[in-house]
C-alpha cells in the first residue's frame, strides 16, 4: 500500500505553499498541552517543507465544535507553542476559506507558517461538502495528509480536498511511520502475533475481529469488551458493561460460532475478574470467575489468574497490538491489570518484540507509568489503527492514490 503511495520526500516545495491537514486535537488543560505527540510526529513533515523553501498552509480540527466558533475549540492556543517548536513566528488566520484568509497566502513568504482556525467551526467540514473543499484547496499548490487521527473520516479536508489535486498530493512523514508501522503487524509482522483489545467502545471494535482472526495467532479480548462475550455464551455477567448488545448480538454469535465450534482456539478471554458493588474507586471488591458475576456486582478489572494468562501469551509474542484499557484504569483500585498487562507488553519489547499501541486511554495508562518511550511505536489514532485492521484502505489515504 505504501509503496505507490506519494510522500513528502517525493516533492520540493521551493516556491510552493503546501496546505497540511494535521491532527492537533491534543488533550489541553488551561490551555496546557498534556500530550503533543500527535503535533511532534508531524514537526519533520512542516520542517522538511520550510526546508525546501515553501509555504506551509496548516490545517486541523481540535474538539468537537460541531460547526460553531467558540473560544474554548480555538487553535489560538497552538500559536506560541508552534513558534517556539519551529523557532519561527506563526501567522495565524481566523477563516479557513474566503477572501481574508487568501490574502494572508498571498502574504506568505517562503519558509512561513500559516495556522488556520479550528476547520470544525465550519460544519461544512464534517459534511464533507465539495464546495467548501475547492475553496480550501485554493490556498495552496500542494496537499498533504499528515492526520493519521482522522483518516478514517469522510471530511473536507481529507477525502474531498484531494481531489482538486490531480499527482500533487501525498502524505507526511507521521502518516508514513503510521502506515508502515501497521504492515509490521499486518502480513510482514513476526510471529507469534498478538492483539489485545478492551476499553469500553466494544460496536467499534467488534468488526475487526473477524477480519482478523485468521491471520493473528492470538486475539485477547478484556476491559467492556469481554462481557458481550460472556453474555452469548450464556455466562452472568451481572451489571457489567453491555454497550449496544442488541445491535452486536450477531456478530458476536458468529465469533463465538468460530471459537467454539470451529475451533478457533486463538480468542482468549479473562478467567477471573475484580467486580464491585459500585462504579467509584472505593465501591466494594471481590475476584470471581468471569462466567458468574452476581447481580448488583459488575466488572471493572481483570483478576490475578486473567493478568497470568495474558501476560503469559505476551511474553511469548513477537509482535504485539494493544487498544483499549482491561479495566477502569481511571480508577486506581481497578488499574491493576492494565498496568500488569502493560509491563508485560514494555517486557517483551525489551526483548526484541515490535509493539504498538494506540488510543487515547491505553496511551493514558503508559504514560502513568512512564512506559511510553519503552513501546515501539504509539499510534496517533486509535479508531484509524483499527480501521487500518479492517484491511480497508483508509478514505484519506484512498484520496492521496487515486
Ligand atoms: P475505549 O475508548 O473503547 O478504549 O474505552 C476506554 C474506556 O473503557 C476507559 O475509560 C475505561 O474506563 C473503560 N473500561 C474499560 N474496562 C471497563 C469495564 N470493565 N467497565 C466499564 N468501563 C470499562
């Protein structure tokens, strides 16, 4: 997929300006960047263009403002921390389309940044309306994707924007390191390969797994994700988690239908689990089988013999996919196995193992235990990665080769 796939590298941007749709939706607090390791993977992409003597048009969505302007979705924020990343003023236009915000590309001079305001303050953007993209792609000569995040959206700025470019468009350096770093794991990767899935979001992951359970050697599912399971395979599972049973009842009869009849040993579930009596911190605990949680009780962690077997099935594996917490890590009295699981993970790196992982949450829970250099590459989009697993060719990449 990479290899016909333009990047960068195949451009010079003397006396171009580039329009950049980067992902700079980082977690803020008082406008205090928590995470910038979406905006750091994207710096070589805007220094290989100012490099080259070109412009840089920057554009990325923050939140969801869902089509409204307001002052806590700007990206004001984002001017000064840009400025002092790239040693360079940042211009900053407050319309991404229109007569304004032309003049200031026609200001640019070559090696100059421009930011524009937040796309998603123009509904048209998640529309993925056509008008808007042309007046969007008048800013600039070339079109580059560097937002790996949201190149599973069918927006203006990322599927339809392409279009108007005919052979003058590729994708940056963090979509590339994305794109190549999921080949490791799919098809190229060494095995035994392992992917674990949990969190909460169980409709957008279920599909995947499917798609996937021929070619993965093993598929450990844990957090929200496992109860659905349990429950089709008539387990009690008391007051766990159950996020749209109704609507995923069939696929998850069909996966079952291959685990159990078929044989399909390579699905693992957690063994055991730490229920409580209450979703807070200080709710009462007990460690019970997963197949019989008592009423008023729900599952907010794996147990001991689940962290055991999981561990023991990462330790052995040369290749690793993680998305999604086993538990309400959030809480620290239910962190304990996302934690186990992600020492085991950091461990089998360490001995020569590839990792990756991605989403907001279990990026979260490395970070808490200050394991994130010690993984060998950290996604910048979590539902990306797992479209990517879909083996679907994401839209916005799509649009780059066509
Ligand atoms: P996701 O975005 O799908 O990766 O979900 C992440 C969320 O899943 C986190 O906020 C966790 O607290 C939550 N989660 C993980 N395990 C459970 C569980 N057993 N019950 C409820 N929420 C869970």
């Amino acid at each position: 997929m990479i290899e016909n796939i333009k990047t960068v590298n195949d451009f010079n941007f003397k006396n171009k300006t580039a329009i950049v749709r980067v992902d700079f939706n980082v977690p803020i607090n008082n406008n205090l960047i928590i995470d910038d390791t979406r905006i750091q993977y994207s710096l070589p992409t805007i220094r290989k263009i100012i490099h080259d003597h070109g412009k840089v048009v920057l554009i990325s969505h923050f939140g969801r403002p869902k089509g409204i302007p307001s002052k806590i979705y700007s990206l004001r924020f984002m001017i000064s921390y840009l400025s002092h990343q790239l040693k360079i003023p940042i211009k900053f236009s407050e319309y991404c389309i229109g007569s304004s915000v032309e003049k200031y590309v026609n200001e640019l001079k070559n090696g100059e940044v421009l930011l524009l305001e937040n796309i998603r303050f123009h509904k048209e953007e998640e529309e993925g309306n056509e008008k808007f993209a042309f007046q969007l792609a008048k800013l600039g000569d070339i079109y580059v994707n560097d937002a790996f995040g949201v190149s599973h959206r069918f927006h203006s700025s990322i599927t339809i924007i392409p279009k108007f470019f005919k052979n003058k468009k590729c994708i940056g350096f963090l979509m590339k390191k994305e794109i190549q770093s999921l080949q490791k794991i799919l098809g190229k990767g060494k095995k035994p390969i392992t992917i674990l899935l949990g969190g909460a979001k169980i409709t957008s992951k279920i599909s995947i797994i499917k798609n996937i359970i021929h070619l993965i050697d093993n598929i450990l599912i844990g957090g929200g994700m496992a109860y659905p399971f349990i429950k089709v395979q008539g387990g009690k599972i008391g007051n766990s988690i159950l996020e749209k049973y109704n609507e995923i009842e069939k696929i998850l009869k069909n996966i079952i239908d291959l685990y159990q009849k078929q044989n399909q040993t390579n699905i693992h579930f957690p063994k055991d689990v730490v229920i409580a009596d209450s979703f807070n911190n200080k709710a009462n605990t007990k460690i019970v089988p997963i197949y019989s949680i008592p009423n008023g009780w729900k599952g907010l962690d794996i147990g001991p013999q689940s962290i055991k077997y999981f561990c023991d099935i990462i330790r052995k594996s040369k290749t690793i996919l993680w998305n999604g917490p086993l538990g309400v890590f959030e809480f620290s009295n239910f962190s304990f196995g996302t934690k186990s699981i992600a020492k085991a993970i950091v461990n089998s790196t360490e001995k020569g193992a590839f990792s990756l992982v991605g989403g907001g949450d279990s990026i979260a829970a490395l970070r808490m235990e200050n394991y994130e250099n010690k993984i060998s590459y950290l996604s910048t989009g979590g539902g990306a990665m797992l479209e990517c697993l879909k083996q679907t060719i994401l839209p916005g990449i799509k649009a780059i080769i066509e």
